[in-house]
C-alpha cells in the first residue's frame, strides 16, 4: 500500500514532498506540470502517478497542496476525484488555503467515504519549506492528529493542533490577514523613509526596537526585497487571494473587516500593474515606484 499520496507540487508543496521523500516516506505524486514530478525519481519508494485519482489509490494518508477553493473540490471531490479513489480509513489532508466552507465540505464528504479529515494549513515562507522548517495550523480529531503528526514533522518543525477539523483553516486566515496587511503597512512606510531620504538600516533599528516592529519587516522583506529579490515564494496573486478568502468569510459572519478590504484594493492595485506574480514583499517595490522614490534596499 503506498503510504502517502501526495498532489501538488508547486512552489511550497514540491520541497515539503521532497522532504518526506529524504525521510523515507514512500510517496506516490502527482501534479499536472510534468517537471515538478521529476525531482522524485531519483527516490526509489516515490513514483510519479498519472493523476490524482493514481495518487490516492490506496494510500493511508492523501496530501494536497493546491492554490485555492475551486482547485481543491475540483481534484478532490470530483466523481472521478482523489476522494473517491482512497481505501476506507485513510485520511485526507489538505494543506492548502481555502475557505472555512470548503474545509467543512471536505470534512463532510470525507466521512461519507468511511474517510477522516484533516486540514493543515502551511504557515512561514517557501525557504522555510525548503529546509523542512515549515509551520503547519493543523485541525484533526486527536487520535488522527497523533497519525499525521509524523508526516507534518517530516514537512515542518512547528505542529500545532488548533482543535478540531476546520479549525487550522480557520486559524490560517487570522494569521494571513495579519501577515499581508503588515506587508502591505511596511511597503507604504518603505517608501515614505525613502520619500524622507531616512537612512533604511538606521530606520529598521529604530522599528525594530519598538512595539512597531513585525515578522513580516524583520524577516520576509529582509531577506527579500530589501536583496533586490522579489522572485516569488508566496506571490502578490496568492495573498490577494487569501485576502478574498477572508472578506468573504468575515463577510458572511457580517464581522466588519474595512482594512482588509483596504489592503486587497491596494493589492488589487499592484496586480493591475503587473505585479501579482512576485513576491509580496516586492509590495514595497512596487510603493516605491508608483511613489517615483527610490527602492529601498540595504
């Protein structure tokens, strides 16, 4: 029986499956860009499967890493899904980010197919995922969780069990809602320092010595942008997207949520002038130049 089903091996879940390979995981995976399943073949307990449903069958546990909502129930609830193809008590685990009513739909249909569900959604940065240093927001039954949590730790070095399934989506778009606005915050105060001709390092010292100070500045645009790097780990299209995802949940909740609704019009912005394939850090590029001040850079 193969152990782990793994589909989606974009920018994040390529080096996450990569690392359970190293590990000894024995993984069948598939994505629908060929190239992304070659790094497996050096790995003789991986093969790569010819489509979800391939990569499911007979698995004990089923990964997916997919961009969004419409992705997920297409892979996985189809008739012909990944769903459908895994034995009875398996588990399935979505590690994507979508939407609370997605998760709840996959929980559902999970235990209609004799299934169980988990969602652990990745927290940190792609060069976290790199180095099997990722954090994962994970919602599971308890003895579920105790199944998957090797797997996980195989993947990340923070596990943390949020409660129940939905929970670690839920929990996820908290975090990302704080973690693209700070972004979208640092990228409007990059370019008033510049506007001011602050000097960068002296200014983030000031910051970070503050109550002013956040991860996103001291570690995302440090070791990105501030480098002249705004090549994509989570692109400017993807936050956008989890900023959807939260007005639309908060929306429902009739919670109101005006600066993330701020924040995505300003990530909106950048999209429509061609940056919603960088990084979101590149957020602070892209203030500086509509702002004509120089980039900001150590």
């Amino acid at each position: 029986m193969t152990q782990v089903g793994f589909v989606g091996l974009g920018r994040m879940g390529q080096p996450m499956a990569l690392n359970m390979a190293r590990k000894g995981f024995e993984l069948a995976v598939f994505d629908i860009n060929d190239a992304a399943m070659k790094p497996f073949t050096e790995f003789n307990k991986c093969r790569q499967a010819k489509d979800a449903r391939d990569a499911g069958a007979g698995a004990k546990i089923a990964i997916t890493v997919l961009p969004g909502p419409a992705e997920i129930e297409a892979v996985v609830l189809a008739q012909d899904g990944l769903l459908a193809a895994l034995p009875e008590g398996s588990i399935m685990m979505d590690l994507s980010t979508v939407l609370p009513d997605t998760t709840d739909r996959l929980a559902t249909a999970a235990k209609g197919c004799g299934c169980h569900f988990v969602d652990a959604p990745i927290g940190r940065l792609a060069h976290h995922a790199d180095i099997g240093e990722s954090l994962f927001m994970v919602g599971a039954e308890e003895k579920i969780f105790a199944i998957v949590k090797p797997a996980l730790e195989a993947m990340g070095t923070t596990i943390l069990h949020c409660g129940g399934p939905g929970s670690g989506t839920r929990t996820k778009l908290i975090n990302n809602y704080l973690a693209i606005a700070s972004c979208q915050m640092n990228a409007e105060c990059m370019a008033l320092t510049q506007y001011f001709n602050l000097d960068l390092q002296t200014t983030l010292e000031v910051i970070h010595s503050t109550s002013a100070t956040n991860g996103q500045l001291k570690l995302n645009l440090a070791t990105k942008v501030f480098k002249g790097d705004i090549a994509p780990g989570f692109s400017i299209d993807l936050a956008h997207k989890d900023l959807t995802l939260i007005v639309e949940s908060a929306n429902k909740g009739e919670i109101p949520m005006p600066m993330a609704a701020a924040a995505r019009e300003s990530l909106s912005l950048a999209r429509a002038n061609g940056w919603g394939k960088k990084d979101f850090s590149g957020l602070a590029d892209f203030w500086c130049d509509i702002s004509n001040v120089p980039k900001a850079r150590l």
